[in-house]
C-alpha cells in the first residue's frame, strides 16, 4: 500500500465512511487512541469505526489509557 494511499484509507476511516477494519493494527491503534484522546468512550469509538466494543477496549486496553466514561467525564468537569 502506498504512502498516500494508506493516508487516504486512513482520513476515511477517521471520517466514519470506512471500517477501521481495513487499517493496519498499528492505524488502527492510532485511531482508536486519537478518538480516545478527543473524549469519546468505547461505545461511541466502535460505533464511529464500526469496530465491535470487544474491539475497541482490547485496542484501547493495548495502548494502556483507561476508558472514558460519563462519570469521569463528570469528574474533569
């Protein structure tokens, strides 16, 4: 896959128009962890890349950060 091929595949993916499936575990672990880092909690990430929540957590777990949640959302507010 080519440089701006994978570019291109990946802006779709983060769009919501591509499963994230599609992506390289190492995108997909940037994905996950960009969505992450946005706010979003495990259900909305897997809804957005149409990745399942099992998916999602085990990525997100990977990566080591813990779940965002609306009680921690509430605790930073």
């Amino acid at each position: 896959m080519t440089p701006a091929t994978r570019r291109r595949l990946y802006a779709a993916c983060r769009a919501g128009n591509m499963p994230a499936e599609a992506l390289p575990p190492a995108d997909r672990e940037r994905l996950v962890d960009e969505l992450w880092a946005a706010g979003w909690t495990d259900v909305e990430i897997a809804t957005h890349t149409h990745m399942s929540t099992y998916t999602t957590a085990r990525i997100r777990a990977r990566l080591g950060v813990p779940p965002n949640t609306a009680q921690a959302r509430k605790k930073l507010a």
